[in-house]
C-alpha cells in the first residue's frame, strides 16, 4: 500500500487535530503560558489555572497513585512527577484536539461542498412551501418550530451517537446521583461534590460558585444542591457535545480516502 494512503494512527490524528487551525494552536499558547505563570508565581492566584485549562481529564491525577507529593526515595518521587507531567501534556494535547475538531466541522459545515446535503428552503422549486405548492399556508407555522427542534437535535446529538460521549455521560451521571444521594440522604455528605466537579469541570466550577450562596440562605439551603446538579449536568452535556464532534472527526479522518 503506497505511503499516501495509509491510515494514520490514533494519536498521529490527534496530533494533527491538535495543532491543525488557529483555535488549538491558541489553546496550547494559552496552556504554556499557565505553566509559565506557575514556575514564576508560584503563590498568585493563577498558578493552578493550568488544571483548569486541561480539565476535566486533569483533575483525574487527583484520585491517580502517582503524582505530586508521593512519598518514597528519590526515584519514586521523581518518577511520581514525571508520570503527572506526562498526563497534564496529554490533556492539554486532549483539549486542544477537542477545541480542533469544532473548529474542522464547522469548516466542513461551511464549505461549498456540504451545500447540496442541505435541505432546500422554503423558496425552493418542488419544496412544500414554493409557490404553487399545495398545503403552503398549512406549513407555514409549523415549519419555524420543526426547524428548531431539528437544530436541537442537531446541536446535541454528538453527545449520545458516539461510545466515548455516551461512556463520559455515564460518569457523570453516576458522579451526581452520588452526589445527591449523599447531599439528602447522608447525615455527613462530606465532599460528595468534589466528584461531579471533577467529572464535568471546568463549567461545574461556574456551577458551584452560583449554588454556594444559596446554601448559606437557611430557608433556601435544600435548594442549593439541586441548582449545582442542574449546572453541573449542563456543564458535562456540553463537554459530551465537544467529547462527541471530536470522535466524530476522527472517525471521518480514518474513513477518509486518499486523494
């Protein structure tokens, strides 16, 4: 088989995904920059924006055996950090790859090419709403909500078609139903929250900051994990849509033929 059109790897596609438009190469400047600010400020506030960049994956090293602080001679600890370097590099690379995918379909969506699977729009000859066509008056109204709920469905539709969206939507479904289990039922839920945070950061942090205050309302104080588990299932819907486009791009990168 010729050079040309052999499939490439996995992590060649990743790579490739990765570092392939402006918004990837972008995220990763932005990504060198925090490892950056880090070394040099290490007591500021933004040392650790690093692990918000690279989450949710990177708030997994947490829960990992090996990592920061693990004790043990010299070459336990400096393999312990070397591992944690490794992995916060392959969820940045992740997360660039993810921000890459949505920019490449939304190229693709865009191109001329993709024109002619599109519908054809009301002023179309032959479509039920041209003029001249039977029933127009009677689709008229109805077409505007059809139209959106297509768009929905559209939009949300790579979070549950692809096995690794659907997999990461299980986890964060069983992270929340932990969570409020342990928030109503438990006497002590203890940091029950720490794991639907993990699990669909970086936006569950936006959702726990908008909670906070209301538990601190005793009247209110019920309501407060139900406003952080609304949040947070919205936070890893919308990671399982990125999670999806990007399995989505490299299934078609692998089908692609050679040209």
């Amino acid at each position: 088989m010729p050079n040309g059109s052999r499939p490439r790897s996995l992590p060649h596609r990743l790579l490739a995904l990765a570092t392939g438009n402006w918004l990837s190469r972008g995220y990763l400047a932005v990504f060198a920059l925090s490892l950056l600010v880090m070394f040099l400020f290490p007591e500021s506030g933004f040392a650790m924006s690093f692990l918000l960049l690279t989450a949710p994956l990177s708030f997994m090293s947490m829960v990992l055996p090996l990592g920061p602080g693990t004790e043990g001679g010299w070459a336990v600890e400096a393999g312990a950090i070397g591992f944690w370097a490794v992995w916060l590099l392959l969820c940045a690379f992740v997360n660039a790859a993810v921000l890459g995918a949505l920019l490449t379909r939304s190229a693709n969506a865009a191109s001329p090419g993709s024109r002619a699977l599109l519908p054809r729009g009301p002023g179309s000859p032959g479509s039920p709403g041209s003029p001249g066509s039977p029933g127009r008056e009677g689709t008229d109204e109805a077409r505007p909500a059809s139209t959106r709920s297509r768009g929905i469905r559209a939009l949300l539709a790579p979070a549950v078609d692809t096995w690794l969206a659907r997999g990461y939507l299980a986890v964060v479904a069983a992270s929340l139903g932990f969570f409020l289990v342990a928030a109503y039922l438990l006497p002590d839920p203890g940091f029950a929250g720490i794991w639907p945070i993990m699990t669909t950061a970086p936006l569950s942090v936006v959702a726990f900051l908008v909670a906070s205050p209301v538990e601190w309302s005793s009247s209110l104080a019920w309501l407060s994990p139900l406003l952080f588990t609304a949040g947070a299932a919205l936070s890893g819907l919308f990671n399982a849509v990125l999670l999806g486009r990007l399995a989505r791009t490299l299934r078609a990168r692998e089908v692609r033929p050679a040209a």
